[in-house]
C-alpha cells in the first residue's frame, strides 16, 4: 500500500487564496458532503448546497465562492485524517470522494499535436505496441512537427488532409484533431469517477495502457465554467488502437476515471486566462524503484477551452445539472518499460501523481478494474440519502 498523501501534497501552492470544494463521504450519515476546504480543515456546507451541481447553479460566481470560503459549516474533518482514510480504503471512516456529483463527466480528445500522432500510431500499429515503434518512425517521418501548426478546421488543415488522404495516410484521429470538429465523448457514469488518494484501475487484459494527465473544466447548466480541477484519464491503448469504436471499452471502467483533489472556484485571482496558462505534471513511480515524468501545457492545446466547451453544450446538448470536460493530453509515454519496443505500461502498484501548482495533485494507485472496490453508490442511493437527511 502507497502511503498516504498528505495535506501539503495535495493542495495547491496558494491554497489560503483559493476557494476549493470538496466532498466528504461520512459513514454516520451514510453518504456524501458538500464541503470547503479551510486551513487543513474540510468543513460540511450541505445545508447550503446539498450537491455540488447546486452550488454552481448559484446566480453568481461571487455567492458560490463567498459560501465556500466564509459561510458558516456543521462537521468539520482534518484533511490529514480524511486522505489517510482514503488511502487506507477505510469505507467506515469519513473519506475523500471525486469533488463533483451531477455533473454528466465528459472528456475530449487529440486535443494536441503530439498526443494526436500517438493516437494515428495506436490506430496504425492495430493496438500492438511491438509495433508502434516501426509504425512512429514512419508517420512522424511524413506529417513531422507540421501537425502542430495547423489551426483546426481552417483552410489550412482542409489542404493538409487532402494532402494526406493522397499519401494514404488519413486518419479517423487526424480528422478529430485538425478537421472542424472536436472529438467529444462520455467518459464516465456520473458519480462513478474516483478521487485523490483512492485506486485508479485498468482492465486486467490490457497490456498497452497509461494515464492521461488534464486539466478539467467544471461548467454549470448554463454552459458558464465555474471551476478547474485536474483528471487522469486512464486509457488502454491496445483497446482503443485495435479500433476506435472500441473507445467505451477502452475508456469507461471500473475505477478508471479519477477526478480532484478538489474544484477550484473561478474567482478574481483563479480566472480562465490561468486555467489556459495551467502546466501539469505527471509522475509515476512503480515496483523496484521505477520512475516516470512527464508534463501537459495547457498553452499548447490545440483548441481553446471555450471552444471545447461549446462543442459539448449549447442548442444542440443541454446538460440541466453541468458537466466536467477533461481537455485532452500533451502526454503520450513513449518509454520502454519492460522491453525493447514495447512501450510504456502500468504495473500493479503505480502511484501516479498528476499535480499543478494552483490545482494541487491528484493521487492514485494503480489497480486492475476488477480489484478495485466496485460502484456502488448511484443516482437513487444519493437521492435516498439526501431526502433522509433532510438536505433537499
């Protein structure tokens, strides 16, 4: 068992300027909090939010940041406490849960360049890594570094796909990173994602997989972002390189969407600009002392934030209790691990640690699916619980 993270490794650096939520399972009363996180405390607002979809749905982004950090609270948890029982997988302690709820969890995808070619070599390797080698000398050889200049849905990228259509070397990613439309996918049940300091798992029949370290977006019903927090996006790539229509499979599993540690409010200090200039970190540290780092600037997506988001909301698709949008990943592991030629994979017993100086680090040991603790706390459990608590 990893040991717990502590309180300085999961906050952000300006932590005491931030308006952070969280949610607290608390086994007393049987489900779940809505709650702020205030010098190492993580204090219970439900009695003015019941879910967090009901905090942002507040009229201004103002009130629900003046509820998170002044409002009056009932229990109040020491974060310390809370991250060492989640660690643990002490279900009859109080714990940390993914800070969202309602919200329908949403991802996009081959949202930059060099993440974009790793996905045409998944496709053109058919999900073998012995072969991704050989298959990334050939396309970086041919598109190169040209991909990454390329404005979506311009001009230009029509030009650069007839061009390729003609070299034979199209493909279904390239049209979602370059064409006009952003790929947009259900990532995850609601409610089903995990948060920091809990197991992140991988199917047992994967042998080509890795995280996907991001920066998620947390948008009201209104299709106005009011929050960020970070995600990993777990992702078998031998699944989804054997065929992109095996993307559910490869993508909604048990335990494989992580979210947190905790939403960060949009306010006079934490604006959009900062979530566009966000840098994100990965590191893995594995059985026998392996390590890997890697890292995803939010300055070099492709596409804005704004323009995910209104790919995913608007007249065409409402969602009346929000959504989060995980954005998409720089990282793509190209490391050998285990042998020659075959790439990067998770071993069992990963602690993979996504973190950003003003989100703080998602925590996640790495497990398969099938061992992890099974969901399932859902829709009518949560509505039950609320209504017997009175919160409603």
């Amino acid at each position: 068992m990893a040991p717990a993270p502590t309180p300085d490794d999961v906050l952000p650096q300006d932590a005491d300027q931030a308006a952070l939520v969280a949610r607290v399972h608390e086994p007393e009363w049987g489900g779940p909090c809505v709650a702020a996180v205030r010098d190492g405390l993580v204090v219970d607002l439900t009695a003015h939010a019941p879910t967090v979809a009901d905090l942002l749905e507040r009229q201004g982004v103002e009130e629900a940041v003046e509820i998170v950090r002044r409002a009056p609270g009932g229990r109040a948890w020491p974060l310390a406490e809370l991250l060492a029982a989640t660690a643990a997988g002490r279900r009859d302690l109080p714990h940390l849960l993914a800070p969202v709820d309602l919200q329908v969890i949403k991802a996009a995808g081959v949202t930059f360049a060099n993440s974009l070619l790793e996905r045409v070599i998944e496709e053109r390797a058919g999900g073998d890594p012995a072969r991704a080698a050989e298959v990334r000398e050939r396309v970086v050889a041919a598109v190169g570094g040209a991909v990454d200049r390329i404005r979506p849905g311009s001009a230009e990228a029509a030009k650069a796909k007839e061009l390729l259509v003609a070299e034979g070397l199209w493909s279904q990613y390239l049209e979602v990173g370059i064409g006009p439309d952003p790929e947009v996918f259900t990532k995850a049940p609601v409610l089903s994602a995990v948060g920091t300091g809990a197991d992140i798992g991988v199917l047992a029949a994967s042998g080509w997989n890795n995280p996907e370290p991001e920066a998620v977006l947390v948008v009201d019903s209104h299709g106005r972002v009011r929050g960020a927090t970070l995600g990993n996006d777990v992702n078998l790539r031998d699944v989804e390189g054997r065929s992109a229509l095996l993307l559910p499979r490869a993508k909604d599993n048990n335990a494989s969407c992580a979210i947190g540690p905790f939403v960060r409010l949009l306010d006079e200090g934490f604006d959009l600009d900062a979530v566009r200039d966000l840098d994100i970190e990965l590191l893995v540290e594995g059985p026998g002392g392996y390590t890997l780092r890697g890292r995803s600037s939010m300055r070099e997506i492709s596409r804005d934030v704004l323009e995910l988001v209104t790919a995913t909301h608007g007249a065409h698709h409402q969602h009346p209790d929000g959504f989060v949008l995980f954005t998409g990943t720089l990282f793509a592991p190209t490391e050998d691990r285990h042998a020659p030629g075959a790439g990067f994979t998770h071993d069992l017993g990963d602690v993979v640690r996504i973190s950003s100086p003003r989100l703080g680090a998602l925590v996640n040991t790495v497990t398969t699916s099938e061992q992890a603790p099974p969901w399932t706390f859902g829709l009518r459990a949560l509505l039950r619980n609320l209504a017997g608590r009175g919160v409603l």
